[in-house]
C-alpha cells in the first residue's frame, strides 16, 4: 500500500512538471499548443535510450531528454508558430498525429507499438535511486528546480514580453516586440522542461511506448493547466494533482464498479470543467476576475 501511494504521488509529481512546462506555452505565452504529450513522448524515449545504452544516471538522462525535446521543437513547432487561432490548434493536431506515427514506425529508437523494455533502474551520481522513496524525492527537486526557473523567466523581461502577446498579440509586434522569436523561446523552454518530466516517466514505469503520448495525453496534460488556473505557478500542479488522485479515490467506493470507474471519471472531469467556464474560468487557483 505504501509503495502504491509513493507510485501515485511520483506520477502526480512528473506529471505537474509536464503541466507547469505546458503553461508556459499556454498561460504566459497564449499558444494554445494540444500536442504536448509528443515533446513528453521525445523526452522518454531519448532519457530511455540514453539510460540502456550509456548510464542510467537520471541527472544526465534528465538533461539529454531536455535537450533532445528542445531542440526538436524548433524543427517541428517553427512552422506551426507562423499561424493563430484555430490554425495553430490544427496545426497543433496535425503534429501529434505525425508525431504518433513516427513514435509508432522508428522501431529502432522507440521500440514501436512494443515499446522499449527493460529501463534500468535510475541511479545518481553512481547511486541507485530507483526505490519508491528515494525516485519521488528525485522527482520533488526536478519539480522545485522546473518551478524555479520558470518563476525566474516569467518574472524577466522575457516573461513579460511573452504576457503581452498572450494578451494582444497585434499589439505587442506594433510595440516592436518580436513575436516568432519570443514565441521560439517560449516553445523551446516548455518543451525542454517536459523533456525532463518524460525521462522521469521512463525511468519511473520502466517501460515506455506509443500508447504513453497520444492525444488524450496532451488533452489531459492541457486540462491539469485550465482546472488548476492558467497563468499560475500553483495551478498547474493543483490541476495535476487533481486529475491523477481522483481516479484512485474512485477506485475505494464500494458503489461504483470497477468497469464504470472510467465513465464516472470522465463526467466529473467534464462537470468540473463546465463548471469552472461558468463560475470560475481562470481555474481553481487563478483569480476570480480571470487574468
């Protein structure tokens, strides 16, 4: 039972550094991006080969992932950025289906539908740090750093720039600020977190495939940021903390069976979102006034 409770609050955890990263694209900088869990998906599966094939070192396979997501995010998500609106939401989907396809197809880098096996248990610093225990306390110091250099950005000039285009993006290019190049940055440092967040996941389950990073993953990814409160540093985790807790609470009432625990979930989720639109659309901890 322990170790269950350790379990689900490590995934809570790796998933609030993968909602926190979204929000900075989302919150401070307005582009409402739905292929998230791909960046997650390139994370895992670069810190996931990185572990089998060099050293299951999390701290370098943590940085080899943020690179890799990063980087990657430039060649992928530039053309996506040239576009607004609901053009940026399809293109948005249009990249996580690539994205999917390509996780599914490269069997050499990610195992395909398989997926790749046997992630050795991570160690740091030539310590093993793979108990329950010892992983979440990783996990906790990758989200206070993930927490801290977003809080440092946002409070810059470059998180204030990045504000204002969310607010009105015409208004900020007749300012002179340049757009696509704060709108790269912006990309780069979101992708780059959740590229830690998906390494964690690898090393956390031990076995990663394409199943991990679909569309439903980037919806839920998206909807931790909208329940906990857009443009905030806590609603994020609040939203992933949420969203990955009540299903396990659901799990322990004796009334609802185990086939329709699914159903129940979704209309909670569902209820709460219709919810929050009407009472409170800036989210549990956003301000009531919205932004």
């Amino acid at each position: 039972m322990i170790n269950y409770i350790l379990n689900l609050l490590t995934l809570a955890t790796i998933y609030s550094i993968a909602a926190a990263s979204l929000n900075v694209l989302v919150g401070y900088a307005g582009i409402f991006s739905i292929a998230h869990a791909i960046f997650f998906g390139l994370g895992a599966y670069a810190g996931a080969q990185f572990a089998l094939l060099i050293v299951p070192d999390v701290l370098l396979a943590s940085l080899i992932g943020a690179v890799v997501s990063g980087a990657l995010s430039l060649l992928l998500a530039l053309p996506a950025l040239r576009v607004r609106g609901e053009y940026f939401v399809a293109a948005g989907l249009g990249l996580q289906m690539v994205g999917i396809t390509i996780f599914s197809e490269a069997h050499s880098l990610t195992g395909g539908h398989g997926g790749l096996v046997g992630i050795p248990p991570a160690t740091l610093f030539g310590f093993d740090v793979s108990s329950p225990g010892a992983f979440l306390a990783v996990c906790l110091v990758a989200l206070l750093l993930s927490l801290a250099v977003i809080q440092v950005l946002m409070r810059s000039s470059f998180g204030r720039a990045l504000m204002s285009i969310r607010d009105n993006e015409s208004a900020a290019e007749s300012f002179g600020k340049n757009v696509p190049l704060l709108k790269t940055l912006a990309m780069v440092v979101g992708c780059a977190i959740v590229g830690v967040a998906g390494t964690l996941f690898a090393f956390n389950l031990a076995f990663i495939n394409v199943e991990s990073f679909t569309l439903e993953q980037s919806i839920l990814m998206l909807a931790m940021v909208v329940i906990g409160g857009v443009g905030t540093l806590s609603g994020p985790l609040i939203g992933a903390v949420f969203l990955l807790i009540l299903p396990a609470i659901l799990t322990f009432i004796p009334f609802i069976p185990p086939t329709e625990i699914g159903t129940v979930q979704q209309f909670i989720y569902g209820s709460l979102m219709a919810v929050l639109m009407i009472f409170k659309p800036s989210g549990i901890a956003g301000k009531t006034g919205g932004k």
